[in-house]
C-alpha cells in the first residue's frame, strides 16, 4: 500500500466569510492532485494550508503522519519537505539563473549543490538560459526557474499555485512536460491549483472539485470525465449538454448530461435517442467545428465536430449515444 505523505484533515478557514469548511485530503507518495474550481472557491488558500504557511480556524495538516506546526507559532512558516511556489516566482533580481538555484543550495556540500543544479537545469529545460539574468528571462522561464528554486533540497511534495498563468501554449507545453519529467525522475508528489482542464488531464493522478468550501467530488481524470455527478463539477470540466427529463423520451425520468463531443450528427447508431434539429449556427475554432442545434424553446445544443459538411438552417438526426450520457444532480 502506498504511503500518504501529506493529508488535511477537517480544514476549515474563514476571513471575511467562511472559505473551507472542514475538506479532507490525502496525498499519497509519488501522486500528481490537482485541485480545480471557480474563482473564489478557496483553492489557493486551501494550497497555503498544505504548504504549512497559513493557519488553519480548525483542522490539522499532518506530514508522513506528524503533525504540521501551527505557522502562527513558529519563527519560520513551512516545512523544509515542503515545497510551495507561488504566482509571483519569488526570484533573486539582478542574479542570474545560476546564482538563482546556487542560493537555494548554499546550505549543502558543494558536491550535492552541482549535481542537482545540473539535474534541475536539464529537467527545467533551462541550460540555455543559465547565465542570463532573471529580467532577460520570459515568463515561462521564471516560472521554470522558481519550479527548480523549489525543487533544488529534493522536497517530498511540490505544491504550485496556478503555474500556467499568463503562458502561451507552447511555453505552458514546455512547463507541462517539465513537470510531469520532473515527478517520474524525482518521485515527488504534486499538489497543483489549475482552472485549465488540459493541465488537469495532462498532469494528474487525481482532480478534486473544490466548491461552497468542499471538496464536492475527487477522482481520476477518466472518473470525474465520465461521471461528473454534479451540475458544477460538469461546468467546470467543459461544455456540457444538459437534457431535462422527457428530452430524449417520455422514459426519461431524469436529468441527463452529455458532453458536446460525443453527440453525432447525421450519424445513427445502435442508441435508442435520437432527435431531429435545426441546425442555427456553424462555428470553425481550429481543430473542430462547433454546431449550435435548436432543442428546446430556449435552449441550445453545442456538438462538436470534425466534420464541416453541415449547413446551417438545414435539419438533421442528432444522435446521443447511451454510453455517454450520464445522470446530473443539483448541487
């Protein structure tokens, strides 16, 4: 059995309103969680709590069983095994990439130090860069070096507060690999705060829905995909088709969901609903086409499709395949 190395027990935390509200959460050795929700949902205060740098109301935060000391009692906030990057980087200005990761290790043996900077330079794809000064760095860069910064004392559990932010797709790709490189060669556990469903999938082991101050709904990326649960959790995932019941048939006795990838048009299989719609609006966003069908007085429904043979206006046999639909509750 694996061993958990970080778990929060019953955090609860308020500032101005009650912002978690007794969530638990158990990270195992070698695991990637991300945790995902709207803004204001608590995510990166939730992130501090693990980290050791804020105090919970109530709750505890134990590391590989032990308790974690109140941050409010120490003289140093954290734990040395653990590792927190935030959004602003907390880089050396003025020093360059070298100097950045050659400070984080000024405590250890010179051997140990030059070994992990040339691991960490290689694994954070920054070998190129290494003498340059952090101003001439782009955003993607400091965001690798203050990774490596974090990683340099080989901490059991990296946490990271929204990482991507602000990258353009080829540079969050380059991170997004660093990353998962970095948790295969180092067997370090991965606590990462995303609003971005790529970066979830990609990089995790297990996904948490952080909402109302709860953690609503926690499990493997292929789970949650296919079985979101709740309306909220469909909602953050991606576009998702709500059916009321009766939709489909007058058998359907509930509230059914269906991503907008997995309906087909023009297309029947062995599924037993199908409709006919008006097809109102044809949209091309790059790597498919997005259809806008009539379904209800008011209410559309999105497919997405490879196919771009489709005209607007015109009506055709919209097919949900039973295998994909999945029943939704209000949350």
């Amino acid at each position: 059995m694996a061993k958990v190395i970080l778990e929060g027990r019953k955090i609860s935390k308020s500032f101005d309103k009650p912002i978690l509200s007794k969530v638990n959460l158990k990270i195992e050795e070698g695991e990637t969680h991300v945790v995902m929700g709207k803004s204001g949902e608590g995510k990166s205060t939730l992130l501090k709590i693990l980290a050791g740098l804020t105090a919970t109301d109530s709750g505890k935060v134990f590391f590989e069983g032990e308790e974690l000391d109140n941050p409010e009692e120490v003289l140093v906030a954290g734990h040395e095994e653990l590792a927190y990057v935030a959004q602003n980087f907390n880089l050396l200005h003025n020093r360059t990439v070298l100097e950045n990761l050659k400070d984080a290790l000024l405590a250890f043996k010179e051997d140990f130090a030059k070994q992990q900077i040339n691991q960490l330079l290689q694994l954070m794809r920054l070998e190129e860069v290494k003498e340059h000064k952090i101003e001439l760095l782009s955003g993607g860069e400091k965001q690798r070096l203050a990774i490596a910064r974090a990683l340099a004392t080989q901490p059991a559990v990296l946490l990271l507060d929204e990482p991507f932010t602000q990258l353009d797709f080829p540079t969050r790709q380059i991170l997004l690999d660093a990353i998962k490189e970095v948790k295969n060669e180092l067997d370090t556990s991965i606590i990462l705060v995303s609003h971005n469903l790529y970066e979830a999938f990609y990089l995790a082991d297990i996904i948490h829905i952080l909402k109302d101050g709860d953690i609503i709904k926690s499990g493997t990326p292929k789970v949650i995909y296919e079985n979101p649960e709740f309306i909220s959790v469909a909602n953050i995932l991606g576009e998702v088709n709500l059916l009321p019941k009766g939709t489909l048939s007058k058998g359907q006795k509930k509230l059914l969901g269906i991503w907008s990838e997995n309906i087909l048009i023009g297309t029947e299989n062995d599924s037993k609903y199908h409709l006919n719609l008006k097809l109102t609006e044809k949209l091309f966003v790059g790597n498919y086409y997005r259809y806008q069908f009539r379904l209800l007085k008011k209410q559309k429904l999105i497919v997405k499709s490879l196919s771009s043979e489709f005209k607007v206006a015109e009506s055709y046999i919209v097919t949900f395949p039973e295998s994909h639909l999945f029943e939704l509750t209000e949350d």
